[in-house]
C-alpha cells in the first residue's frame, strides 16, 4: 500500500498523464502518417488506437486535479470516486477498441478464406513504425505501472494495463504483416489480430468488474478485513467488534465498525476508547480515509432488522 501524501498522489498522476499524452501523440501522429501513406490499415487501425490512449492521458489530467478538490456540501466524501469513474471509462474504451478490432479482423479473416481476398504488400517503412511502436508501449506501459503503483491509482494502473493490450495489438500487426510479406500467407494477420481482440475483450471486462465493485462499495478482501480486527482486539476494554463495512475511495479505505464498551462507562470513557480503536486501526491499515466507530453497551441485544449489513468476525469464519 502506498503512503504517499494527497499532493505526492497528485503530482504522480500528473506526470503519468503527462508520459502518456507525448508518447502517445508522437506514436499516433507516426502510425496514423504512415498508415496513411503506405496504405497499410493495420497500421492505420493501429495509430487510430493510440490516438484513443492520447484522449485517456488528457482524463488522467484532468481527474488529477478533481480529486484534489476538498470535500463540499454536495461531495461530503471529497472527490475521489472521479477516478473511479474515470477508470470505469477506459475500460469501456478498451472494450470499444477490442470490438473493432474483433470485427475487422473477423471481416478480413473471412474474406481471405472465403472471398480470395489479398493483402497489400507492406513497406518496411510500415513494418518499421510497427515496430517503434512496440518499444514506445514497451516504456510508456513501465512508466505508467511504476507511477501508478506508487500513487496507489487506479486509474493510471488501468491505462498500464491499457499500454501492455497496446503491446500486443502493435506486436500482432508486426507479426501478422511479416508474415504475411514473407509467407504469403494472408490469413494469418487476421487470424492474430481476432485473438488479440478477445484477449482485450477479456481484459476490459475484468477492469470494468473490479471497478464496478468499487463503484457498489463492495470488498472481497478478508483479509483486510481480518487486519481490521485484529487491530480492534488489541485495544483494551473492547468486546463484540462487528458490523464492520470497508469500501475504497479513489486509493484509500472509509471504514465503519461496531465495538461493544462496558454498559457501566460514562460517555467520555467510552468516547476515548473509540478513539484508541481508531488509532489501532489506522497504524495496522495504511491510506484510511475516515474511521466511524459506533459505540454500543456490552450485552446490547436490541436486534434492529433494517441494519443486517455488515461483517463480524464469525462471518470471515464461514467463508474460509
């Protein structure tokens, strides 16, 4: 987990966003130039795919400063779910850009089989930009991961996962039209490229499901969970932690717990055990946002029936 402050966090994002619009921009310009030129729409297709990762870098930019904003009446949790948002829409942009791909190359494919389609010869000045192609991903896909790591930003690692399909589809468009030139085998391109269009069907569908969690403040992780309580049960005075809830804001953690106090406690006793269950719980689980603690009388069994959400240790039990 990172540790970066909210202004480290922003200015990593910046210059990921930064990397990534000149790389990209230089990339697209080249494909798209000479695509254009030597008549290749491989290459051509390819070069339209960076210029959509040009309009990624620009979000990144500008979610970097939204969710630098404070907390207001209408956000009270801050702005930090516009990266969420923001990475919702790169994966509905890496699904559009492995339809197209899936549809060309299945268009292209059977009219090689089946219509006696022949592909253009491809010039080495194609073969060469593809190439380039595959290195410029090679560091921009680095670059985005390692800043992406250190920011703790989802975003950001989702255009590196965006890089590393680009790595693929501008590595299939060289191996396909090589061997294509070389076989004379025209079948193969297409035959490459529909398989690299599944994979980053597969690729945008995990994304867009790991960020819909997010988005239904939903947590699969127990063993945060567990860290969670641990860290209650370290604190004297406490029984009965439940009704725990963790969802994720952007890089960090909002936490709700339930903690059972003796009855006999005046409020300001019980009120500073609140506060030392939440200093234990921020020194075991880094980037936490808010703690709420909600104090209850130790044998408290008034059952409320619109409150059964929540997780008690015995729960993490059961789905071991």
């Amino acid at each position: 987990m990172n540790t970066h402050t909210d202004a480290d966090r922003t200015k990593l994002i910046n210059i990921a966003g930064w990397i990534a619009l000149g790389g990209n921009l230089v990339l697209a310009i080249l494909k798209v130039v000479i695509g254009t030129v030597s008549g290749s729409l491989a290459v051509l297709g390819d070069g339209i795919d960076s210029a959509t990762d040009v309009a990624i870098a620009c979000m990144t930019l500008v979610i970097g400063r939204i969710i630098t904003r404070p907390s207001d009446t209408d956000h009270p949790w801050g702005h930090g779910r516009a990266e969420t948002t923001a990475t919702m829409v790169v994966a509905f942009i890496i699904f559009y850009a492995g339809v197209q791909l899936v549809l060309s190359a299945a268009r292209q494919l059977y009219g090689c089989v089946f219509g006696n389609a022949s592909i253009e010869p491809v010039g080495s000045l194609a073969l060469l930009v593809t190439a380039v192609s595959v290195v410029g991903k090679l560091f921009l896909s680095w670059s985005q991961f390692s800043l992406g790591k250190k920011a703790g930003s989802a975003m950001v690692l989702a255009n590196a996962q965006n890089m590393r399909n680009d790595i693929v589809i501008s590595a299939s468009v060289l191996i396909g039209l090589g061997a294509a030139k070389i076989c004379s085998v025209p079948a193969i391109d297409p035959l490459v490229a529909l398989l690299v269009g599944l994979w980053v069907l597969k690729n945008a569908a995990k994304l867009f499901m790991q960020m819909n969690m997010e988005l239904m403040d939903g947590n699969q992780d127990k063993a945060l969970y567990e860290t969670l309580f641990t860290a209650i049960r370290s604190v004297p005075g406490v029984s009965n932690p439940h009704r725990a809830r963790i969802r994720k804001i952007a890089s960090r953690w909002d936490i709700d717990i339930d903690i059972e106090v003796d009855a006999k406690l005046s409020v300001h006793a019980a009120h500073e055990i609140a506060e030392r269950v939440e200093m234990a719980v921020r020194r075991a689980i880094p980037d936490v946002y808010d703690i709420m603690v909600h104090v209850e009388p130790a044998g408290h069994t008034l059952h409320h029936p619109h409150e059964e959400y929540g997780l008690s240790e015995s729960d993490l039990k059961e789905n071991k």
